[in-house]
C-alpha cells in the first residue's frame, strides 16, 4: 500500500491528531448544514410563502447536488490535491451562504443550497481521504475513521438543536449566516495544520466517465426527489428515471473498456467495499429519512417550539457518538461483520419501537427509538467506513471516500424523498377524510393539502369543539402515517442486515494486517514518492 508517512518529529503524534481535527470540523459543518433547516419549515414559509415542494427542494437540493457529484469529484481529489478539494469546498461553502442568508426569493435559497451542495462535494471525500494519508496504521486509522463517523453524523443531527435555536432567536436566515465564521476558522486552520497530499497520476483523468457519472447520480437524486411530487409514474419521473439508467449504463460500459478508469468496477465486487457501501446506503435511507419526519412530528404533533423540538433530538446524536466509539473494540476483537449487523439490527429495534407510537404516545417514546437506533446507527456507520477504506490503497483514498460519501448521500436522499411521499400522502388522505367526515371549513382541508404543519394554525381559528375534533384528527393522521414509514424503514433495515450477515465477510484480521483478498485489491504498491508524503 502506498503510505504517506508522517513526518518523523516529536511532535508528529500531536500534529496528526489537530489535522485531523480540522478536517473532521468541516465534516461536522457540512452535517451541520445537511440538515439545519430541518426545523427552520414553518418559519420559511412564513417568511418566503413557501410550497411543500419548494421547502423539501430547500432541504434536499444541497443532498442532491453533493450526492451527484461526489463520485466524480473524490476521483479528481486524489489527482488535485486532498487539502485543496477541502479548503476550496469550505469556501465555495461559505460564498453559497451568504447568498442564501440574503435570498429574498425561494428560487434563491435553492440555488444557494444546491452551490453549497457543490463545496461539500469537493470538501466531503478530501475529508476522510486525509485521514487516510494521516493514519496508515490499521489500529490508529480505525479510531480516526470512527471519531470521524460520530463528528459527521453528529453534525448532521445536532443541526435541528442549532437551527432551532437560531430560528428561535433570530430567523431561518442565521442558518446561513453561522456558516460564515466557522468556515473562515476551518480554511485558517486547514492552511496551517492539513498537509497537502496528492496519489501518483499513472494516466490522465478519465473526464468523459467523471461526467457520466455526475450527470447520471443527478439525475437520479432529481428523479428520487421530485417524484413524490411529480408522481412515481408521472411522465417527468419515469424519463428522469429511464434518462439515468441510461447515463449510468453509459458509465459502466466506459469504465469497463477505458484503460484508465475513474472506478475500476472490481473494486464494488469486493464484498468489504460493495456490501458495506450498499449497508451505509439503506442504513441512511432509514435514518436521515426518520429524521426529517421526527422533526414534522416534534413540532406537529407534539406542540414544541423549532429550538424545543431540536433539543429533543439530542438522544440521536448521543447514541450514535457512542455506537461509533464501541465500533472500534468490537471490529478489533469480532471484524467489521459483527458491528455491522449488529448495528443494523439495533436500528430495526429502533423502528419497531417508533412503529408503535399512538396518537396519546408522548416524547419519552420517541426519545427511546433515538437512544436506540443512533447507538446502532454509529457501530454501522464506523465499522462500514472502516471496511471500506481498509479495503482501497492509498492510491486511491479520495475515491474509496466518495464511493463511501456517494452511496451515503444517495441514501439520504432516497429516504427523505421516499419517506416524506410516504408520509405526506398517507396524513393527507387520511386526514381529507376525517375533515369530510367532520364538516370542517374548506380553508382547513386546503392547509392539510399544502402543508402539514399549517392545519394547527388554521384549526386554532375554528369554534371549540370543531377545533379539538380536527386537532385530534390531524394528530392521529400524522402518528398513522409516520408509523408506516417506521415499518417501511425497518423492513429496509433488517433485510440490510440479513444480507450483511450473509455477504460482508472480515476484510482484516483483528490485528489489523489485511486479509487475503484484502491484499489482492491492494495489490503490490511502489514506494510512495517524495512528493507524496504529507510534511508535517
């Protein structure tokens, strides 16, 4: 393997742990911003008179464009420069920003997100292929690979506490503005503590596959984002669909027959990188899909305030730093199958209990699935990164992190789309129905259509008993609704975790040293050039 070793000083140990915490703080902003106008729904829409579709684009334009592009962006990485990709997507980051915190119209804020999603491309994979460079020890890159799993998934769900604070003292807008400061600190830092590195260019760039492969992953996420919308079977869906299929053919057929591919194809063959891509995958789709339906329901259903609802939910955070943090003596001591599964099936254990939730169930609930899932949440999310980037070269870090990032975002994006449609047509037809039933007011029916959470407001207008009757209806709506998507992830998860205990096999001993197969994707490795070595 091709290891950039660090520089042989005292103070190496030291400087290898601040670069490493700088590269996992910009992890953390681009969580941050994944998801910190989760809360920020009613107050978008009361400041820019938002549709349900625009604010899921607002939420989802910045997945989309980072899950499209990272593929292709994490291969460029390796050849550009890791700590370059970085601080370069910090900043386009924090340019995208200051756009959206001045945005007047929804349009606006939608292209500042979809930009932004454009920097975390080229932030995202530089992010663990550093951490890669650093460590070329097995014990010391898994424990980095593990603090990075919990700092990025706990940026991603800390952003409802920290935009529901800034919503609540300030407006949506600040959601935005936050991102200025902290990416001025990152570039700094990265400048003076994050040695550049680069992989050894044998052949140029494979542009036309780079392209492909962006091209199809967007219009994939587009079709996935926009069909709960458009419709499943819409014509706009199934051509978006069909379109993609066919750019994705595209890309294999050329990665199969140019002599310098973007992504040897060999490498998703491999059960250590394949099978544990395909777990962070589904193991996303169920939980950032939970995610955005928690936070609908905590402010909803349950009444609290966007800051209120973002400290409820901290348990999910919480489990998941500790699951992550678990997931390095179990992999050690079992190998990367054990956590894995284990993990998955914590997160169904997590679903089968916020599919038990009632219209009368209160937060204790649903602090019990957070607890629960986010512990299982964190052991797959380390031990599958762990196996992915245990199994690639050096060489070829920055692509082992996007095929990583890339089946991640696309995860995420799948289950927002998938289980926010889900949601949204199950409450609205059951709660169009019991309005019929009860006589309501035609402005009510119309708020249920247009968002769920403009029918509280609208209720609070209507005469007592008709107000509870309606409250009461929208309330049973919602918990009906959001226990089928339960069940939905859940199923995804546990049939995840039945593969992942048939397939993902043990990429290296639990000392570290790789396995047979492990080795043969490696394969002999050249003495890295000068040039290559971080200098620290």
């Amino acid at each position: 393997m091709t290891a950039a070793a660090p520089a042989r000083t005292p103070a190496a140990p030291v400087r290898r742990a601040a670069a490493a915490a700088v590269v996992c703080l910009g992890l953390f902003m681009l969580g941050l911003d994944l998801t910190v106008l989760n809360v920020a729904v009613p107050d978008l829409q009361g400041g820019l008179d938002t549709s349900t579709a625009q604010v899921q684009w607002i939420v989802d334009g910045y997945a989309l464009v980072l899950g499209g592009t990272v593929l292709a962006v994490g291969a460029f990485t390796d050849a550009w420069g890791r700590r370059r990709s970085f601080v370069c997507g910090v900043a386009v980051c924090a340019g995208a920003s200051l756009g959206g915190a001045v945005s007047a119209q929804p349009w606006q804020v939608i292209a500042a997100r979809c930009i932004m999603g454009a920097g975390a491309a080229l932030l995202m994979p530089a992010t663990l292929a550093v951490i890669h460079q650093l460590f070329p020890e097995a014990r010391l890159r898994s424990r980095a690979i593990a603090a990075w799993a919990a700092v990025g998934g706990m940026g991603g769900l800390c952003g409802p506490v920290i935009g529901g604070w800034l919503v609540e003292h300030f407006s949506w807008r600040a959601a935005f503005w936050i991102n200025l400061p902290l990416a001025a600190v990152i570039i700094v830092l990265a400048l003076l503590l994050v040695p550049e590195s680069h992989a050894r260019r044998r052949a140029g760039f494979d542009v036309p596959g780079a392209a492909l492969s962006a091209a199809g992953l967007l219009v994939l996420v587009w079709s996935i984002t926009e069909s709960p919308h458009r419709g499943w079977t819409s014509p706009a869906a199934l051509t978006g669909f069909a379109a993609a299929a066919l750019l994705l053919a595209a890309f294999v057929r050329r990665q199969l027959h140019t002599p310098a591919p973007m992504l040897p194809l060999s490498l998703l063959r491999v059960p250590a990188i394949g099978v544990a891509a395909a777990a962070l995958a589904l193991m996303s789709f169920a939980m950032f899909g939970a995610l955005f339906v928690l936070t609908l329901y905590l402010q909803g259903v349950l009444g609290f305030s966007p800051w209120q609802a973002g400290l409820r939910t901290l348990p999910l955070p919480a489990g998941l730093a500790l699951g992550a943090v678990c997931a390095v003596p179990v992999r050690a001591r079992l190998g990367g199958r054990v956590p894995v599964v284990g993990g998955l099936a914590l997160v169904t254990v997590g679903f089968a209990i916020l599919a038990t939730t009632t219209p009368d169930s209160d937060y204790p609930h649903c602090a019990a699935f957070q607890l629960v899932a986010g512990v299982g949440a964190g052991l797959v999310a380390a031990a599958a990164t762990e196996s992915v980037m245990g199994s690639v070269a050096t060489e070829r870090a920055g692509l082992g992190s996007a095929i990583n990032d890339a089946t991640r975002q696309v995860g995420s994006a799948l289950g927002v789309a998938v289980q926010g449609s889900l949601l949204a047509a199950v409450f609205t037809s059951r709660l169009t129905a019991s309005l019929t039933d009860l006589h309501a007011p035609a402005p009510v029916a119309a708020a249920a259509r247009h968002s769920m959470l403009s029918v509280p407001a609208q209720a609070m207008r209507l005469p007592g008993p008709l107000r509870s009757s309606v409250l009461s209806a929208a309330r049973r709506a919602f918990t009906d609704a959001m226990t089928l998507t339960a069940v939905v992830a859940g199923a995804v998860t546990l049939l995840t975790a039945a593969a992942a205990a048939r397939w993902l096999g043990r990429p290296d001993r639990p000392d570290g040293t790789p396995r047979a197969g492990a080795a043969r994707l490696h394969g002999p490795q050249p003495a890295p050039r000068e040039e290559e070595r971080p200098a620290l």
